[in-house]
C-alpha cells in the first residue's frame, strides 16, 4: 500500500492511502502539541487491533457474542535495548465459552497480520528518487531470476520474461503496482491482489499452482482490463475526456441518431440486430456513451472484425458496458495466446450458465485420471484436510466443450461453491478450476457461501448468473449434485501442439462456436504496447440480458449526473423536476447514487453512502414538503444501514418533524430536551434542515468539473494515463 505523507505546522504529520487520512504528532516533552498519537503508537495499535480482528472474525463464523470479550495488549520494553520489546496480548472471554472456543480463539490471534510480519522481520529499503510520482517502477516481491526460465502450458514466454514485460510496460505508462495480499493455504494453489498504488480502485486477482504464475495471471489481467477499458466502465470521465479527439480509443467512430431516434445504419449488422433488438425497441438514445455523457455528439461505436468475412462491425461502446462486464477479453504474450483465453472465458462462463440453470448433473472424474496430475490432487486433499469435501466433474457435456468445474462443500454451513475452468487442455482447465475456487478466499471466507436449492425459479433467476460470474457466489440446485449423471466422463482434449499451439487451440475453438451457428467479432487492442483483445459472440457470451439495453441501461446516469452533482446549485424549480425523475425512473430505492451517476465518491463520506431513498428525502427537505420528507425519514431508519452518526440525524430529524407536523404542538417547548439527547452541533443541523439554512446536510457542495472528489480524480488520473498512451501511438500528440 502506498502512504503518501505531507508535512504539516510543527512536528505535525498527514499521512494519505486509500481514502484515509491520518494525523500523527508527538507529546509535549517532546516538543509537540500533543494533538495526535505519535507514529509509533499508531504502530502499537494496529498490533492490538488486527489480533481483536481475528478474534472478532473467528466470533462471527461460529455466532459467538463479542460483547463481554475484552481485549488488551502491553510493550513490555528490555531496559538494556528499547528496540527490543516484548508484546503481551491479553483476552477476558466468558465463563459461558466453550474449552474448544477459547484455544480457537487464541489461536485466531496467533494469525493476526501485524504480528507476523514483525515475526517476520520486514526489509526497509530507503532511497532518494527525483519524483515520486514519476517513479513507477512495479512494487513487485517477486523477482524472479534472469537466467530462468519456466514455461507452462499455454504460456507462449516463459514465466520469468512474461513478468518482466507487463511489469516493465505498466511502469513506461506511469502505474505503479503494488501488491496488497498473498495468499497460499492447500499446496499448489497460490492468489494474490495486486492493484494501482495511486488508484487503488483499480485491481486485479491473479491465481496459479506457484506464486510466479499467479503474479503473471494477476499483470496479465491487469493488462487485459486497461487495454479494455473496464476499469472505468459506468464511470464519468469528465469534461475534458468528452470534448477530446477521441474518448475511448482513436479508431472510434460517433455516429448520429437518425429521425425519430431511430439506430443509425452504420452500427451493428444484420446478424447482431437480431440479437439486440429482437422486438424492433432498441433506439439510437439508449446507446449514448456512459463515460462522456456527450449527447450532441451521437453514438460511440467501437470497430470489430467479423470472423466469418473479415468485415468491420461498428458496436456502441454502451452496449458493450451494458452487456459483457469483463467476460470474452484478455492479454497475452501473443494475439493467438490471449485469443485462445478470451474464447475458453466465454466457453466456461456460457457452459456454466447451461449447467447451472439447467440443473445438469456432472459426471465425477475418475480417480485414475486425478491422478495424473499429482499437484492438482495435493491441492485438492490439502482443502479435504481442513473438513471440506470436493467433487471434481467432467463439465464438457459429453466432450463438447473445454470445461471442467471443482465444486467445494462446506459442511459447518451448509453452503457450496461450484468453480469453472476452461482450456484446451484438461489439466489446465482442472488446474483454473481449483485455483479460481480458493482465489483471494480464507478458510473463514468459505463460511459465506450459499446453500443449495431444489427450488428451480432461483437457479434460472437471471441474475443469479450475473452472481456467479462476478465471484461465484451464486446459488446451486441440489440437482447438480445427483449421482446419476446427464452425461458420461470424457477425457477430452482440444490442445494444440508444437510451436503453433495456441494459433491451432484458437482455430479450434472458433470452430466450435462456428459448428454452434454462432458469429464472432474481435478487436485488437495494441495501443499501450501489449497485445490484448475482446471477442463478443453475440446471443451467447452476455452476462447482463440484452432487454438491460432499454429498462436498465447504464446511461439512466445522463438524467441524474449533472443535477446531483450540482444538487446546491438547484432552484427549487430544478429540484422539483429532479425529484420527478428519481420517483419516476423505477430506481432502487436503496440503489446508491454513486453507481446511479457514474462517480467514484469516498465510501467513508455522506455523498459515497448516499442512496436514491436519502437523496429524494435531502430534496423533500430542502423543498419544505415535510410530509413527504417525514414519511421517507420512517423508511430510512427502517431498513437503511448507514453510519451511527447518520441515523442520529435522522433520527432528531424525526422527532423534529412530528412536532412540526402536528398542530397541537409547537417546537420550542422541545428544542431543550431535544439538544439533551442529540447534542448542539446535531440539532443545529436538523433545525437548519427544518428552517432552510442548513440544505442537504453533510453532502459537500461540487460540480461537474468534480471538484473535492479525491477518490474520483485518483480514477481518472489512471485513465488519462491510458488516454496519453493511446493518443501518442496514434500520433495524436
């Protein structure tokens, strides 16, 4: 994690990472003001913190009350050598906690983060740079030997050389990437999360049988989803992105609307129309750009190449957004390599959809295949050691498709978790498989895991798949698990071979989706200096449901963005119409404006908690339709969980508005009691709220030129980082 530190008055001290800011000073004997804990006591909290972390987390998998449980922790510093300390953690727990609870949860304090790496010992090293934030060589901790040279299966460079490329080309564009956890508790299955130091919002998980090839998969998607764009994907890009030559790529093309806001007919194609606007529904209006919000200047559309003839397709970059999150793109050594990637993506994804929602139940493979790769079977009795049983089935239906799928059981809940892989080859679709189940996941993150159903309607539900393509967390149908399978094991294998691996693997599998009757397209993205693609199989690679396109498009964010960022600036004419808007539009009432409007605001502040419900009810508020206002505050404190401080705002702000609202009381015999229980500085608020000098408290006031908006600006900082590379290849610059 990068910390940033500013230098304030005195001996002062601001330290800035994520969306944090911490103050440090030092006592007065030592010259300070006393203002703050001093750096190294900060220190000595974070110790006695994470070890009441891991106990508290330990309490909550076995529903163990935490309220009578007092943690406490003393230095007990060598008098002969301060450095050397001694750290004693201390734990009161309740008669009524069982033997076997309480080593648990001593044992769960031995875990603690903190603690280990002191164990540990960590290396400093420190140095002069001539910028700090020109300095973006990789914060990477695995270094791996330049004369080495490890190769695996559908890797076209070796392991060493495919680090060293994507590392060296994500410092040349100025991101530099940190790692921020490792993780490696069966044998052979390692995962890491690494993510921009400046721009932590922009990630990656990366999984593999050895902590080399994890860190490869987590820069390779690091790369894939910059050269794609969907880091950014909802977001608001800003004004100077919208108006520039080109907004997402430099072979973009804008296309007008025709009359009656019919599609242009230079988008999509005969084929694809079919598919996206089956009922003739679609219009030009729904496919704006989310990220410039540039209405005057038509209709993004991003250049394909049809596989079938080689012709180019042009599809709206907000249908794209729309439909496909992050499915059918990839990175790669080379074009073939990350092809052969992006098509076993959407082979798994799709696959599980058919098994998922079909209730299929998969053929076990057999116990002699198993063990032909010693390492997958280590990794899997490592999970089976540690009481979670794990069936591993045969998911090509029959030897159609390249997929397989490891499904873990957790017999403490009850919840199961089916995992996919696809490839070519069996080994590693088995290996993606088991590594993808245990990616970024502990043994207590196990525990969250939904139970399984024989209730049909919620396997089908659409949006379950969306769950289980965004972490799989999706709910199963017992069905699945019926030992009389609707396909006999096939030992299949679709793998290339010699130097033209990947190029014959890819042939393979397009020629599948072809047999299928389904058209392909691709687009290449070479730009940044890495090779890296997306290919969309139209009526078969979608995660989201082509009707998303008219009832839930992104771009619902063009009828809010600009009035809730000027929300202080509104008359109460505009507010009125805004407010129109949000009861009008079927919003979620506890949907969060941030996702509403495409803006990365600080989760930890009122505008990143903000839903549509509060929103509407700041606006009431402001309005002095009280009625209103007093109906939606009853709902906020029904079912919202906002901060402590939040709801006992709202909470005054109830109380205030029944007196108001009832003729037979008047306020001041109230105020007195009233700033008893709340306090001044509250019932200042909720009275200014009431009176009309106080308006939409705790939301700070900005604009579409998004000023105040850190968290924010630090995303587009990373994409303007992109925009600069880009525009430079294309000789923009």
């Amino acid at each position: 994690m990068e910390i940033k530190v500013n230098f304030l008055d005195k001996l002062r001290l601001e330290a800035k990472f994520d969306d944090f800011t911490v103050i440090a000073d030092q006592p007065i004997r030592y010259k300070g003001d006393g203002s703050a804990p001093g750096p190294f006591d900060y220190f000595l909290a974070s110790s006695a913190l994470c070890a009441a972390y891991f106990v508290k987390l330990y309490c909550n998998t076995r529903n163990i009350p935490t309220e009578n449980i007092r943690l406490s922790q003393n230095n007990i510093v060598d008098p002969e050598n301060r450095y050397k300390q001694i750290f004693k953690i201390q734990v009161e727990l309740p008669e009524d906690i069982s033997d076997k609870d309480r080593q648990g949860i001593l044992r769960s304090i031995d875990r603690c983060t903190v603690k280990k790496v002191v164990q540990e010992g960590p290396d400093f090293i420190i140095e002069e740079v001539a910028n700090l934030d020109a300095d973006a060589q990789a914060l990477l901790t695995v270094q791996p030997e330049a004369d080495t040279s490890t190769y695996i299966l559908g890797k076209d460079l070796p392991l060493e050389q495919t680090i060293a490329n994507m590392s060296g080309l994500l410092a040349e564009i100025g991101i530099k990437i940190e790692i921020a956890s490792w993780r490696n508790i069966v044998p052979n299955v390692w995962s890491l999360h690494i993510r921009d130091a400046h721009s932590p919002m922009c990630f990656t998980n990366g999984k593999g049988a050895t902590k080399e090839s994890a860190l490869a998969s987590a820069l390779g998607e690091y790369i894939e989803r910059i050269s794609n764009n969907h880091f950014y994907a909802g977001a608001y890009w800003g004004e100077d992105i919208a108006n520039a030559a080109f907004v997402h790529y430099p072979d973009e093309r804008w296309f007008k609307p025709g009359r009656k806001d019919k599609l242009p007919p230079e988008i999509l194609d005969e084929y694809t129309l079919a598919v996206y606007d089956p009922d003739g529904e679609l219009r030009g209006s729904h496919l704006i750009d989310t990220n410039s919000g540039n209405v005057a200047r038509g209709i993004c559309s991003l250049p394909f190449t049809r596989q079938s003839d080689g012709q180019t397709v042009y599809f709206p970059s907000n249908l794209i957004e729309n439909l496909y999150a992050s499915n059918g793109m990839s990175a790669g050594n080379t074009l073939a390599e990350a092809q052969v990637q992006c098509l076993s993506e959407i082979f798994e994804r799709a696959v599980k959809r058919e098994i998922l929602e079909g209730e299929i139940a998969l053929p076990d493979v057999p116990q002699a295949v198993l063990a032909k790769y010693p390492g997958i079977v280590a990794g899997i009795k490592g999970l089976e050691e540690q009481g979670f049983p794990v069936l591993v089935k045969d998911a090509s239906l029959g030897g159609q498709y390249p997929v397989m799928c490891v499904t873990l059981m957790n017999p403490r809940t009850g919840g199961v978790f089916a995992s996919f892989g696809a490839h070519p080859s069996l080994e590693v679709a088995l290996e993606r498989s088991l590594t993808e189940l245990m990616q970024g996941r502990s043994f207590e993150g196990l525990n969250d895991l939904p139970r399984p159903t024989f209730a049909s309607e919620a396997v089908t539900e659409p949006y379950n798949f969306v769950e289980h393509f965004i972490d799989s967390s999706g709910v199963v149908s017992w069905r699945f698990f019926s030992a009389r399978a609707d396909y006999d094991f096939v030992e299949w294998d679709f793998s290339g071979h010699g130097e033209n691996s990947n190029a014959d693997e890819a042939a393979t599998l397009l020629a599948i989706l072809e047999a299928m009757g389904k058209e392909v397209y691709t687009a290449v993205y070479d730009q940044l200096g890495a090779t890296a693609c997306r290919i969309l199989v139209p009526g078969y690679s979608e995660v989201y449901p082509v009707e998303d396109l008219i009832w839930d498009n992104t771009n619902k964010s063009l009828l809010f963005r600009a009035d809730v960022l000027n929300l202080h600036r509104l008359n109460d004419e505009q507010l009125e119409a805004l407010l129109e808007r949000l009861e009008n539009n079927e919003l979620d009432e506890y949907g969060d404006i941030a996702t509403l409007i495409g803006i990365e605001f600080d989760e930890n502040t009122e505008w990143g908690q903000l839903t549509v419900l509060e929103l509407r009810l700041l606006i009431n508020l402001a309005l002095r339709q009280f009625e209103e206002a007093h109906e939606l505050v009853g709902a906020f404190l029904q079912y919202n969980d906002n901060t402590v401080e939040r709801g006992l705002f709202y909470q005054a702000l109830n109380v205030v508005l029944e007196v108001v609202l009832d003729d037979e009381m008047e306020l001041d015999d109230y105020v007195v009691n009233f700033r008893r229980m709340f306090g001044d500085a509250r019932m200042d608020a909720v009275l200014g709220s009431v009176d009309g000098s106080v308006r939409f408290h705790g939301l700070t006031p900005t604009s579409m030129r998004l000023e105040g908006l850190d968290r924010h600006q630090r995303l587009l900082d990373s994409y303007k980082k992109l925009h600069a590379a880009r525009a430079k290849a294309a000789g923009h610059v």
